[in-house]
C-alpha cells in the first residue's frame, strides 16, 4: 500500500469511530430529550459511516497495480467512488428539503419541547463534524483524492444538517417550530450544489479532461528548460483518475545520433515526473528540426 492509501485509510478509520461515537451520543440526547430533529440527525451521522466505507473500498481498488487486463491500472475506482457518493450527498440533501417543505406544507405544531441536552448534542455535532470536514478536506488536498474529498463534504453536510438540527430545537424551546423545516431547506440548497460539483469533477476525469492552462504551461516550460530541447512542438495531457498522463512532443537538433536524442527525451520524462508528483507517466517523442530551423534557432 502507497502513502496516499496509507493516508486515505487512516483519515477514513478515523471518521468510522468519529461517526459511530458521534451517531449514539446523538441518539441517547434525542430519546432522553424528547427531540425528533437530532434522532434524525443522529440517523444522518450514521449514513456517514456507510459513505466512508464506499471511500474505502475506491481508493483500495484505485491503488491496485497494473495487470493484464487493465495495463493502466485503476485509477478511475476513485473516481466511481465519488460518483457514488455524489448521489448519496444529493439524496440526503433531497430528503432534508422535501422533510422541510412537508412540515411547512402540512402546518408546523409542536408536542413536546425538546431538553437542553439536545440544544447542547447539536453544538457538539456542529463543532465535531465541522473539524472532520477540514480534518478529510486537507488529507483529500495532500493526495489528491476526489473521493476523500467528496466524503469530506458528506462531513460538511452533516454539520449543516446539525444547524438546521439546532435551530429547529432553539426555534421550539423559543415558540418558534417553524425555523426547523425552513432551515432544512436552505441546507438542502446547499448539500445539492456540493454534491454537483464533486459529481462534475469525478466525470471530468473518467472522460480524460485536460489539466487547466496553468499546469499545461508550467510543464511547456519545465520541458523547454532541458538541455537538447529547441522547442515544443506539442502538448497534451489527460486526467486519469486523481492522476495525470502526459504526451510531450519536443523538436531537437536533427543531426544528433539516436541515443544523444533518446537521452535528451529521458531528461524531459523523468523531470516532469519528478516536478509534479500527480503525472502517472510521461511519454516523451523527439521530432528532428531541419537545417533550416537550426539556423533560425537563437
């Protein structure tokens, strides 16, 4: 198992015990404080644990080595993976709002005013599930990992879902039982854009996005600042997964024998290997420049 794995592992053990410990303690404050809203918060906690098992399983299966049947490995496990989880954040997002909107609908009425100890097993989640999603979010950044960091999100979901949690309690202690669906809503909203845009970002790379200018530019120049390199001729590069493969196709002097040609190709390949740690691989061709543009040449 790599390091990013190692990392990936670690941080998804943690939010299982995080989520399981979190999930009861908010069960225990639902029942002994009579409050609906954090038993279905609780409920919410422990879907987390199923989302970070999905996690798991992709990115085991995305560090698998190449073989036979898949020679290029199987990067693109992570990628379902945050689909996967995508959708989960979505439908949990959908069934906040339309839980909101039926108690509006239906009229808002209260039973039982829910204890302090819930008002008090909300703050706690908030706070909890709050560092979980920097805590995913920064480990996702390091490894460059979709799924991590679309579990990060289902995190931040779950945090938005406490708030709405804890106003709807405070709004029942105050006399106020409507802010409770009415937050729902306005967390559904949001749930929906973050699970769009970790569902835009997975289908970008199992279609073989290109990386943004920035980067393309950055190796166009790491290239061109390798002895033997006159130009470059042409650049392509194709998401894989979380990782990146690269396609250089550099001009040198036509008049150089094929392993002083080959060596020049070999410097240009292991230093963008080496200059940015997301290339998987990259594949180097050396294109001869006529007489003419050798003289041309600055």
């Amino acid at each position: 198992m790599n390091e990013s794995n190692k990392i990936a592992m670690h941080v998804s053990t943690v939010s299982i015990v995080v989520n399981l410990i979190l999930s009861a303690f908010k069960l225990m404050a639902g029942l002994v404080a009579h409050s609906g809203a954090m038993v279905s918060d609780a409920i919410h906690s422990a879907s987390d644990v199923f989302s970070t098992v999905i996690v798991m399983i992709g990115v085991t299966i995305s560090g698998k080595k190449s073989d036979k049947e898949h020679p290029y490995g199987h990067d693109r496990m992570e990628c379902v993976a945050s689909i996967l989880l995508a959708v989960v954040l979505f439908a949990t997002g959908v069934g906040i709002g339309v839980s909101g909107i039926e108690k509006i609908a239906g009229g808002v009425e209260t039973t039982e005013t829910p204890g302090i100890l819930a008002l008090a097993a909300a703050v706690i989640s908030i706070v909890v599930k709050e560092w979980m999603y920097w805590y995913t979010r920064a480990a996702a950044k390091k490894i460059n990992s979709g799924a991590l960091m679309a579990d990060a999100w289902h995190h931040r979901s779950d945090s938005l879902s406490s708030i709405g949690a804890f106003a709807g309690i405070l709004g029942a202690r105050l006399g106020f039982p409507a802010l409770d669906p009415l937050a729902s809503i306005v967390i559904c909203i949001f749930i929906g854009k973050a699970s769009w845009d970790i569902f835009h970002d997975a289908m970008n790379k199992m279609v073989d996005k290109s990386c943004d200018d920035r980067t393309i530019q950055d190796m166009r120049q790491t290239a061109l600042e390798n002895p033997g390199v006159a130009k470059i001729d042409e650049i392509r590069t194709r998401m894989f997964g979380a990782r990146t493969y690269v396609d250089i196709e550099i001009a040198a002097d036509g008049n150089l024998t094929l392993s002083e040609a080959h060596k020049i190709a070999e410097g240009v390949h292991s230093r963008i290997e080496m200059e940015f740690p997301e290339v998987k691989h990259c594949m180097v061709h050396v294109n001869p420049l006529s007489e003419s543009e050798i003289r041309e040449l600055p």
